[in-house]
C-alpha cells in the first residue's frame, strides 16, 4: 500500500493540491510544545468585564431616539445626575448620540491603575460609531461589582455614505475600540497556591499527555515535585516562598513535553464548507456510491388573447416545465487508509466538491469506515 502511494504521489500532486486547499485543512503532527501552551494554572484567568454607556459627538449617525427610547432615558438620567432637569414629557430628537455595550478583558494580577483596551457595541440603530466618545462608563463583573471605568475616543475601523438612496459601508461601522480605554479601579484576588500546592490543568485531556507532563517536570527537578491525578490535572508542590514560587513556576512553563497522541477528530463547518482532520485519522476499506441530484423548473407563461370583439379579455396562462437530473452515481473503492495521506488521497480520488465530502464523510462515519469523531460546528 505504501509502495503504491510513493508511486502514484507525484503524478497526482497538482491535482491533489488543488483539491486538498479547497477542501481539506490538515493538523499536522505533534510536536515537543512548552507547558505554558499546552496547560494552564488553575485560578490564573481573566475576567470578562461589560457595561452599559453612551457615545456622543457623532454626524447625525446615532440613534433615533423615537425606535430606541432607551437611549433617550439613560441620558436623561445622565443629565439629571449632571445638574440639568430636562421638563416633564420632553422628547429629545437627538441624533449623534448612541448606546453602547462596553466590554473589557480583566487580566490575572491587574492592579488598580493599570489601562485596559474596551470594546464598545452599538445596541440601538446608530449607523456608525465613527468619531464618537464614550462617556465614562462602570464596568462590572460577574458579581455586580464595578472592577473598571471606561472612557474616551473611539476608532472605528469602518466607514460609510450615502446619498441619493444609495449607501456604500466599508468594514464595521457599529462597533469599536478604545485602546486603553478602562482603567481598573478595584483588583481580583488570585490565591496562586494553597497549603503548597498548585493544579496544572492540560487544555486537551489526554492520560498520555498528562504522564508525559509529570515525568518531564519531574525529571527536570531531579525529585518528584509532580503527580498526575487524572487525564487533565497535575498536582504541583511549590515553595513557600513568594519569590522562589514564581521561579519555580516560571521553569514549569518553559519545560518542553511531546504531547500523546491526540484521538482522531473530523471538524466540518457546514457554514463555509471547510473540512479539517488530525493526522491521527484513518479509513476502513468501503465502497461509495455518491450522485448529484438537480432540479430544474423553466417557467413558460401562456398568453391567451380573445378573438376581435368578443368581449374577451387577454389572461395569462401559468406553464411549468419540471426537470429531473441526476448525475451518475457508481460505486468506487476506498481503500483502507493507514495515512492521513492515505486518506487524502482516497477522498480526493472521489472527485466530490467539499460540500459533498462533508456528506460523504458522515455516511462513512455511519458506516463505521470512518475511524475518527466527526465533529460538526
């Protein structure tokens, strides 16, 4: 089989190229990778901030306050707490302001003091939110809290005009970045060890992963620092002190570990059509049978004109034509695939489109002659 493969490669390499950037993304195989990119360290995460805001200052691209009365409350309320009472049953027609969601990442260890970059988000009907500023804004966590304040210029990365009835947009115009536009006010306590010990957790589970793991940081140690309590987590003991704790992490993450074999896995994006396998995937020898099916209608209308003064009137008469096609279908061998090239080359050798390989992988999945999971997002 493999002899036959090396043989055949280099006749069908353009053909199989083509195919295979089409429709087919392979992962290739693994690798020696520093623990910092394959595992974490339980309670070192962030946080994910949001709050609610406003832009103002924009060329009459806000909101239309009558179709998102939202926007005119909150900034009556922003007024009244300024100092200004607007009358009773005043309707502000205001068109360069838009409310916004403001969302923010709180990294590990933020202090009070230190800058993050915001996003904000229109929620009303605002056209864009070029040339805006956001008013200072709280943005709270998970708990209510209010960890951050959000304020300043915001850069669109998008464009847009229009004139005439006609409109042109360039990109996002209702979304946009502040670029250190938060400033944290209160900080998130992260316990980076308790009673001497710490949890590696892998990002992929894997027993032969985590063994891999535990053997290599205690090897580069010299004693046994690690212990492997299931297919994800590592038991670290560290130092107690502060100092010798962040070296002693600081060496973890920089040990390199060959990650184990990772299980076979199809991923098939039935919105764009891409098809994506590990190199661990492999076929069982089937046979596939796989025809395009189509369905022309042509609509022929029927004018029926009335004799000379019969006092008829002219109608028009529907008329279809319906037809059926259906492309030829015959069975070929897939041979049994020990390779992900093996593999490769048996799909690419159906000669089927990516959106019939994804129907064609998930009947050999059905069949059992796919020995992957097949993963459909």
């Amino acid at each position: 089989m493999a002899s036959s493969v090396s043989r055949s490669w280099p006749r069908r390499a353009g053909v199989m190229l083509a195919a295979l950037l089409a429709s087919v993304v392979i992962v290739g195989s693994a690798q020696a990778a520093r623990l910092q990119d394959i595992a974490t360290l339980q309670g070192v995460r962030s946080n994910p901030l949001v709050g609610y805001g406003l832009i103002v200052g924009l060329g009459n691209t806000g909101d239309q306050t009558t179709q998102t009365p939202f926007t005119g409350q909150a900034l009556k309320n922003m007024l009244t707490q300024l100092g200004v009472t607007m009358p009773t049953g005043t309707n502000m027609q205001l068109k360069n302001v838009a409310a916004v969601m403001v969302t923010a990442s709180l990294p590990p260890f933020a202090g009070p003091g230190q800058e993050l970059d915001v996003t904000v988000s229109s929620i009303g009907n605002a056209k864009s939110l070029r040339g805006g500023t956001l008013l200072m804004t709280p943005l709270k966590g998970a708990d209510g809290q209010i960890y951050a304040l959000a304020q300043g210029n915001v850069l669109a990365p998008g464009i847009s005009a229009g004139a005439a009835g006609s409109s042109v947009q360039v990109n996002q115009t209702a979304a946009a970045r502040i670029p250190n536009g938060a400033v944290i006010e209160r900080t998130v306590p992260t316990e980076l060890a308790s009673n001497g010990k710490i949890e590696l957790e892998l990002k992929e589970a894997n027993f032969d992963t985590a063994l891999r793991a535990m053997n290599a940081v205690n090897q580069a140690f010299g004693r046994n620092v690690a212990s492997a309590r299931n297919s994800r987590t590592i038991t670290l003991q560290v130092p107690r002190d502060e100092s010798a704790k962040v070296a002693f992490l600081a060496r973890v993450q920089n040990i390199d570990v060959t990650p184990g074999r990772a299980r076979p896995r199809v991923v098939v994006n039935s919105r764009t059509g891409s098809v994506v396998m590990n190199t661990t995937v492999t076929l069982a020898q089937a046979a596939v049978a796989h025809g395009n099916l189509s369905v022309v209608i042509d609509s022929n209308p029927i004018v029926s004109q009335p004799n000379a003064l019969s006092g008829g009137q002219t109608a028009v008469v529907p008329n279809a034509d319906v037809t059926v096609q259906e492309g030829s279908g015959a069975l070929n061998m897939v041979r049994a695939s020990a390779t992900l090239r093996d593999v490769v080359n048996a799909l690419n050798q159906l000669g089927a489109t990516p959106t019939d390989l994804m129907a064609i992988l998930e009947a050999l999945k059905a069949a059992g002659a796919l020995n992957a999971d097949l993963e459909i997002i």
